[in-house]
C-alpha cells in the first residue's frame, strides 16, 4: 500500500470525535444499541441535538420551502445530523446543495417539495429518498383528510406516482410506495379519511424502522466480510454519498468505513469525487471529516489508477437496484471501479438494502439506468465549461456485471456467487420477517394477481385442446442446491 496522509486538516474538537466513536464504536458489539441511539438522535429537535454535541449557535435564516424560516449553521463543525427528521405535518430535509460549508434545512409538505429536492440535487441517495418518500406520502394522505374518497385515492396515487417516476432507477423507492398503496387499495372507498392516514403514516413508521434495523445488520456482516486482521491497518475506497446522509437512517458502504474507525481498526479512506453533483468530495468526505476518518478524495477518472497502483484494498459500494442475476445498478463510476478491482484481485463488495435486490429485473439489461439533466455538466460552481450547443450525455448510474462483484452485503449476510438462488433466499428471509399492514397488503396483492394469471393459462390451454391445438407448458427443475448466503449471527 502507498501512505497517505492519514488525518484530514482542522478535525473537529475532541468533544465532538469522543461522541464518534462511542456512536460508531457500538457497532462492534452492538449493532442494535448504536440504531437505537441513532433512532433517538433523529426524533430529536436539531437545538438538542447540537445540545448533545457542543456544536455552534445556529441562526435563522431565509431559505425554508414555502418562504418559512430555515435554520443555518457553518458545517465544518457541526458533527452527527440526521438526514431528515418527520416533525408532525412536516418533514425537515438537510439541503445537501449546500454542504460541505453550510448545513440549512428544506422543508417537505408535498409531494412536489420532495420531487424538487431530488430533481435538485438537495436529496441524494436511494436509500434515503425512498424513506423520504414514504413520509412525504403520509404527509400526503394525512392533507388529504377531509377530501371525498376518489379524490382522496387520486390524491394519493398521483402524489406516488410523481415520487416514482422521479427515481425510475431506485428499487427501493418503488419498495416503499408499493406496500403504501397496497394498504390504499385494500383499506378501499369505504375507509374514513383518518383511518387512511393513519394507515399510511404508520407504514411509513415501519419502512423507517426496517431501515435503521437493516442497515446495523449489513454494517456488522460487512465488517466480517473484509480481509484482514481487525488490527491490521486497511486502505477502502468508495464512490457516491452512502453515509447517513445517503442512507437515511445509518448507511451503508460509508457507515462500514466509519465504524471501522471508530471500532479502533487503522483505516484510510480514499472517496471518489462522484461527478457531476460531486457527493462523494462534498457530501461522503464531509461526514468522514466530521467523524475524523483520515480521508482524501480523488477524481473519478484517477480513482481506478490508484487501484491498479496499490493504494486500495477493498472497494465498498452502494447500489440503486441489484437485478435478480446480480448485476448491479449503482452510481456513474462504478463500472471503471469494480474492472480495476477484478484486475487487481482485489474484493469489490456491493453493501444493498434488500430492498434494493429486485427479484422482477432478470438482469441488467432489463434495468432502467437514469438519464440526469444537462445542467450539472455544462457547468460547475456557476461557470460554464463545456461550449454552447455542447450535446450532453449524463447518466446518473452505470451497470456493473455480476462476474465482477465479490459480494453483496445485505441485512441477511453476504451473499456470494451463484447470485440468482443467494439473492432469491435473502428477499423471502427478510419478507418472512415484515408483519406491517402495508407489505402484508402487497403480499396479499400480488398473490391474487399471480393466481389470476395462472387461472388465465389454465383457460388459455383448456381453449387449445379443445381446438385441437396441442399447448407446452415449460417448467424449470428445481436443482436443489443450497443457497450460497453467509449469514450472521
């Protein structure tokens, strides 16, 4: 491995790395007690939680949606914040536009507030917008009280609708809407207005809580998955935003580099710029300063250069949508990345929610990869550095093969190659675990939609033979081997 310097310039006060590493430390040995105090950090005003923290007075300033007064601070020293905090009617969302310098919250009522702060970049992650989202739809249903049924049900599905198509690459995002409109079309017309949002609200309380218990359980199994001795010094790279502030709740790829730290393992974390919206040198190495990771940042172009030269030693990744083969969708960049991991023989770990593995995507090929606006690469910081009438291509995500991934870091464990019976029993062990009334409604939803379609074989076939037109039906044989999934504790 080639040193580096292995502390980041002006770290924050000892106060604020001692609640650090007592956060992060837990993890260790205690993944669900860490979860909890995250959980408590989160429910609380963000005056306490600076309280808790020793950090600086904040000011009000402008800037809040719908012209309400929003809270500014300098963010060079301002420690662990949640991603969003749900306060009653209003879902406060840090503005990720503005770090690394400056932490200031957007205020979230509708549907549309929350399709802006995506479309703008205020919001990144898959993760955490799709929890976002399901709070955003509670606000939604809970406005939409004392409407008249169907308009309350058009209210609600249009408002899904928008949040959907904003992230068409995001399975985690459709995840949480679905088991949301589930509980809608079962509870029907006859529901009363209240008994609706409540419903909706309480959903999204579970997908929440789901979250924060899945992404403690992936950090813990990512932990054992890498090499090493846990004494021995380790260099990781990482692309993209997957701390909390891309995760929501705890994180993934990010979260496993933080509690490595704070667990006492010497760690170098080298994170990918992550062009166009540059999350991994604005918003990944901000939480990585804040929690005193020695860091550096490289640019996406030099990042599998510094793999072929030795610098890394594992590459951790998140992903949007990881199909039922394996392939992965995850951030622009992450293709170059795993080919010079493979090159290298080094591992490439893909940390997903299994929220992200998607069963209905075959592979790769069938997935969406998202197409993001021309904006963010025709110009940076203002300054326009590509000439006018510059055609521009800009896919926010990139696919990555299965042949190159190592493994995928669930909630369930690490699941290893042959991927399509490893991710098939991580989805039913974590599915035969969710009791709420939203995905028990899905369930349920999809049931009787496959029993119909094979109800309408059945009638497709009997019309056959009774035309005397001889019909196939092909079923696939069941090998019976065992799923390749290293599971925990």
């Amino acid at each position: 491995m080639t040193d580096r310097p292995d502390r980041p310039d002006q770290p924050p006060d000892p106060t604020r790395r001692r609640f650090f590493r007592q956060f992060a430390g837990d993890v260790v040995t205690s993944v669900g007690s860490v979860l909890g105090a995250a959980q408590v950090l989160q429910q609380q005003s963000a005056e306490a939680a600076r309280d808790i923290l020793g950090t600086a007075e904040v000011t009000a300033v402008p800037g809040g949606a719908a012209g309400r007064t929003a809270l500014e601070e300098d963010a060079t020293g301002a420690g662990f914040r949640a991603p969003f905090r749900w306060d009653g009617d209003v879902c406060r969302v840090v503005d990720q536009r503005r770090l690394p310098d400056v932490l200031t919250d957007l205020e979230v009522r509708s549907a549309a507030d929350t399709v802006n702060a995506i479309n703008d970049g205020a919001l990144i992650g898959a993760a955490v917008q799709a929890q976002v989202a399901a709070v955003t739809l509670a606000l939604v249903a809970g406005r939409a009280t004392p409407s008249r049924p169907f308009a309350r049900r058009a209210t609600i599905r249009g408002a899904a609708n928008a949040l959907r198509l904003t992230r068409p690459g995001s399975a985690a995002l459709a995840a949480a809407l679905d088991r949301q409109l589930a509980l809608v079309e079962q509870l029907g017309l006859e529901a009363e207005g209240p008994a609706m949002a409540v419903a909706i609200q309480d959903e999204a309380k579970a997908i929440l809580a789901e979250a924060q218990a899945e992404h403690g359980a992936l950090v813990e199994h990512a932990l054992a998955a890498l090499p090493g001795a846990s004494d021995e010094p380790i260099h990781l790279l990482t692309i993209g935003s997957s701390g909390a502030m891309g995760g929501g709740q705890f994180g993934t790829a990010l979260s496993v580099i933080l509690t490595l730290h704070h667990g006492g393992r010497p760690v170098h974390a080298l994170v990918a710029e992550t062009r166009p919206l540059f999350e991994g040198s604005r918003v990944a190495a901000w939480e990585l300063r804040q929690a005193g990771v020695p860091y550096a940042v490289v640019t996406d172009a030099a990042a599998p250069g510094c793999i072929a030269a030795g610098e890394v030693g594992v590459v951790l990744v998140a992903a949007d949508r990881v199909a039922a083969n394996g392939d992965v969708v995850a951030i622009a960049g992450t293709y170059p990345l795993a080919l010079a991991a493979s090159a290298a023989g080094i591992p490439f770990l893909v940390c997903a929610p299994v929220t992200a593995l998607d069963l209905a995507t075959e592979d790769g090929e069938a997935a969406t990869i998202e197409e993001g606006r021309p904006g963010s690469v025709l110009r940076a910081a203002g300054t326009r550095i590509a000439p006018v009438g510059s055609q521009i291509r800009n896919p926010l995500q990139d696919l990555t093969p299965a042949a190159l991934v190592t493994g995928i870091v669930t909630g369930e464990g690490v699941l290893r190659a042959p991927y399509r019976p490893a991710i098939a029993a991580a989805v039913a062990a974590a599915d035969a675990r969710r009791t709420s009334a939203g995905f028990l409604a899905l369930m349920a939803q999809r049931a009787a939609a496959a029993s119909s379609g094979e109800a309408a074989e059945v009638s497709a076939s009997a019309a056959g033979a009774a035309g005397g037109v001889e019909a196939t039906v092909e079923s696939a044989a069941d090998e019976g081997a065992e799923p390749p999934v290293e599971a925990g504790s």
